[in-house]
C-alpha cells in the first residue's frame, strides 16, 4: 500500500493482539500502548537524518553520528493519542509537544476542535501526529490541516490500527503524509469503529467506559 508502513514486527504484533483482548486490564492497555509507542517511534524515525560531530572518546578524538536539524514535534491527538507520548518522550526526550483536542461528534462522526498548542517554528521541524486508531481518519485530517496552517511542512502519522477506509481518506487529504501502523483491519462498522479492531482506545486507556 503506497504511503502505509505496517510494522509487523513480532513484539509490536504480540502486544497488540494483547491489546485487542477483550479482557485486558485498563493498567494492561494503557502500558501495552506505551510500549507499542515506544516501538513505533523507533520505526518512524528511522530514516531521520544523522550529521557527523566530533567528540573525543577516552581513548581518542572521533566523528561520530548524531541526529541533525531541528528537534521532533511529537503531536497527539486528544485524548487516545496521549497514550503514545509517553513511550514516545522515553526514546526521544528532547522533542516538543503539540496537543491538539478534537473529539468525534458521536451523530456526525466529525472532529470537532477544543484545544490546540503548539511550538511556534513547526515549519523547521518534523512533525509526528499520533492517534492509536485511524478510523474515518476525520480527526486525522483535521489535525494535520490545523499544524499545516500553522506552518508544519513534513509531516508523519503513526496509529495502532487503521481502517482501509482511514487511509484512503488520509492519502487523498494529505498526500505527502505517510502512515505507521501495526495492523490494517477489515472495515469499519456503521459506529465508525474499526473491526475487528479494540473497541474505543480512549474509554479502554482510561477506564471510563
Ligand atoms: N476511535 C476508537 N476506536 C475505533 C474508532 C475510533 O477509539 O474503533 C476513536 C479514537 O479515539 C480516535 C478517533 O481518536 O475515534 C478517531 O476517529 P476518526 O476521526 O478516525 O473516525
């Protein structure tokens, strides 16, 4: 799929069929998405840029590789997409934050916004927005237009699970904004949630069910 990374890599599959569980615990869910956060991360940043700097080991002076330009913007979607900063903030602690609020009106299925901050120079730098699931892909595309008018240019989107219809909505709003996911399901439902998928990431998060 052009623009879709799937990240089938065995430990992020092993915790998000985990995940999917029925059963699972709100402290076993929460710490799963931290985990796959952390994980995915690793993926979405690697092709990141590196820059040779010198620095001097104990045993002599050397050029070695860091990573170069402006620190990340980490962007999540409230509130599901805050499950991801966490494991994300461990692998990259110096990055910046944008919170963006939207929920989905549950008759419209239509983000609406009720909170948004962000760096001032998102032009500078890369931006990674984060929502577990990408289902109408709705708030997707109303986040990324929201940081792009704020001046965001390079932009990436990682879920936990997203619906072939997310993506294609996705692809067509933004088209330079490429996706990580572990797992691409069937459908979605007439509810907009993602089969078979977890159910609602948020309310399963923070126990408010
Ligand atoms: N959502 C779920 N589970 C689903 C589908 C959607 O939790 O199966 C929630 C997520 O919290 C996400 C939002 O933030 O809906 C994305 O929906 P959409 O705008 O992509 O439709």
């Amino acid at each position: 799929m052009e623009g879709v990374h799937v990240v089938d890599h065995p430990l992020v599959q092993h915790k998000l069929t985990l995940m999917r569980t029925d059963s699972r615990s709100t402290k076993g869910f929460r710490q799963l998405l931290n985990e796959i956060g952390m994980l995915l991360c690793y993926e979405v940043t690697r092709d990141l840029p590196t820059e040779l700097v010198d620095i001097e080991t104990p045993l002599q002076p050397m050029k070695a590789p860091m990573i170069a330009g402006k620190k990340l913007v980490f962007a999540p979607i409230l509130r599901a997409g805050v499950g991801f900063l966490d494991g994300m903030l461990d692998l990259v602690p110096s990055a910046r934050v944008a919170h963006i609020g939207l929920y989905r009106d549950p008759e419209t299925l239509q983000a609406v916004e009720y909170y948004f901050k962000a760096p001032s120079d998102l032009a500078d730098r890369l931006t990674i927005v984060m929502d577990p699931m990408l289902a109408t892909a709705n708030s997707a595309v109303a986040a990324i237009d929201r940081l792009k008018a704020r001046g965001a240019k390079d932009i990436r989107f990682v879920c936990l699970l997203a619906a072939p219809e997310g993506i294609k909505r996705l692809r067509d709003a933004h088209p330079e904004v490429t996706i990580w996911t572990a797992a691409v399901d069937s459908h979605l439902n007439d509810h907009g949630y993602i089969v078979p998928g977890l159910g609602d990431a948020g309310d399963r998060m923070f126990g408010t069910k």
